[in-house]
C-alpha cells in the first residue's frame, strides 16, 4: 500500500481519435484584389432627418422683421415720431380758426409736425444697422446669411416700409381731422393733388430720408457718426444759405441749396405757397442721392470685414 506521498505523478493522455480522422485545417481564403473597399459602402450617403430647404429673401425680411419690431428703441423712436406728427398737428389745427385757411389748404397743420419727425425717423434708420455694429450682433448675422447684399436689402425693405407706412397714416390722421374741424365758406379745401403731396409726397420724402440714414449708417458702422452726419445733411443746406446770399457770386448757390432743402421741401409738398413748386423734384433729387448712398453702401459691405 502505498501513500499519497509516494505515488507518482502520470500526465494525463490525450484522447487518440480515430487514425483516419486528420485534424481540420482552416479553409484557404482567397487574397482580395484592388484597393480596400470604403467603410459603410453599402449603407449610402446619410441623409439628415431634419427638412433643409433654400433659403432667399423671404427669410432674410422675416429675420429683419423679427429683430425691428422686438427692439424697444424701434418702439419708442416710432411712438415719438407719431406723437410729433400727429399731436402737433392736430394741437395746430385745433387752435387755428377757419380764417387761417383761406390762402393755404387745411392740411397745413401736418408740416410742422413733420419738421420734428423727420428726425426721429433719421435716428432710427441710423439704429437699424448701427446698433448691430455696436453690439458685434452683425456677426453673427452674416453668419446665418452669408449673402451680405440680401440682409442690406431686407434691412431697407422691411425699414422703408415700416417707416412709410407709419408716417403716411400719422400725415392723413392729421390733414382728414384738419380737414373736418376747418369747413366752410371761404376756407380753401385741399385738391387732390395737394392732399396727395401732404400725406404720400411727405412720407416718401420722410422715408427717404430714413434710407438715406441706414445706408450712411452701413458705410460708417457708428451711430453717433452716422446720427451726426445726417444733421447736417438735414439742416445745414437750410441753414447756410443764409450765409452764401450775403456774397453776390453765391447768391445762385445759396438759393438752389435752400430750395432743396428739407424744410422747403416739404413746404413744397404741403402747398404752403402758391410760387413754391409741387415738390416732386426735391423728392426726385432726394430719391437719387439715396440710390446712390445705397450703391456706395452695397461695396462697401462687400469689400471690408466685419
């Protein structure tokens, strides 16, 4: 008997298969040939769940929209400008008695209100460009619409109409309130053409003016710059006149300047006197000047940096 100390160790034999039963080789796989085949060939290009469509103009007046009508300043400054144009004119026409009107067309009391208002309109169509420049925001634009001449041309559609009509409406509150309060005898009713140039005429000259502004603004980027510049664009040919009539070889000068000048431009286009003009060609010469601006504006845009 022997004990586990003296057993010997046996290593353990393999089972023996049968003698005709050969070991399985793997199977040859044939080498390819060819370049290797791209990752996922089979799955196709990917295709974003997401609709993507063009984007045009549409887009660009929607995003303009969106952004002046959710700016308190866009708020306030049109509010102002309503409440010069409208209060002023109409506090004229309530303290002016039907006497006032035998010379002039009822609708006189809406150009001094538009004196003022003008300028609020030239302040905001500065702030329509400017104070995306102020706040780096302008990046971020572009980002979105690489097309720098689409967002120029949805800011001056979407300012130009917003301006136009508000004007517009405000001017034909006030010349049909006028018209109402001052009737009778004597008191000279406004023709068609006179009322046409008192409400329209006024507010295509107001709003040009404001394009005008914008187009300054994009080519300067700063506000204060621009809101400058435009003051004396709106008051010095009004005011230096008066200064070059003193010398005889700029008496021509001087009165071609005063006569297009804003507040004789819109005296114009109100009727205020019978020897003054329709005021359509201050308006054709303003429509020019804005084309222009605008022009200057779009290379401008083009060639610099943000």
């Amino acid at each position: 008997m022997t004990t586990p100390h003296q057993q010997q160790y046996q290593a353990p034999v393999p089972p023996q298969g049968p003698p005709h039963m050969p070991p399985q080789a793997a199977p040859h796989q044939p080498v390819p040939s060819g370049p290797p085949s791209q990752p996922y060939a089979g799955v196709g290009p990917y295709t974003s769940p997401i609709p993507v469509r063009q984007t045009h103009l549409g887009n660009a007046l929607a995003s303009e929209w969106t952004k002046i009508k959710s700016v308190r300043s866009t708020i306030w400054t049109l509010s102002v400008m309503v409440a010069l144009v409208a209060g002023i004119g109409l506090l004229v026409a309530a303290s002016t008695s039907d006497n006032d009107y035998r010379t002039v067309p009822t609708t006189l009391p809406g150009f001094f209100g538009t004196l003022l208002g003008q300028l609020c309109i030239v302040t905001l169509g500065v702030l329509v460009i400017t104070s995306e420049y102020g706040t780096g925001m302008i990046r971020t634009t572009l980002t979105a619409s690489p097309q720098r001449s689409r967002v120029l041309t949805a800011k001056a559609l979407v300012f130009f109409t917003l301006s136009f009509t508000t004007t517009t409406l405000a001017l034909a509150l006030v010349a049909f309130a006028s018209t109402e309060m001052h009737s009778g005898p004597g008191v000279q009713e406004p023709s068609s053409d006179q009322l046409l140039g008192a409400t329209v005429g006024a507010g295509l000259y107001v709003s040009l003016l404001g394009l005008l502004s914008l187009a300054v603004g994009s080519m300067l980027r700063h506000s204060a710059g621009a809101i400058t510049t435009m003051l004396g664009v709106v008051l010095l040919p009004s005011i230096l006149p008066a200064f070059l009539m003193m010398s005889d070889s700029l008496r021509d000068l001087g009165a071609k300047m005063q006569e297009y000048s804003s507040p004789q431009a819109l005296a114009s286009l109100f009727r205020i006197d019978e020897s003054l003009n329709s005021g359509w060609p201050q308006l054709g010469a303003l429509a020019g000047i804005t084309a222009g601006a605008m022009i200057a504006a779009y290379v401008l845009l083009e060639k610099r940096d943000v």
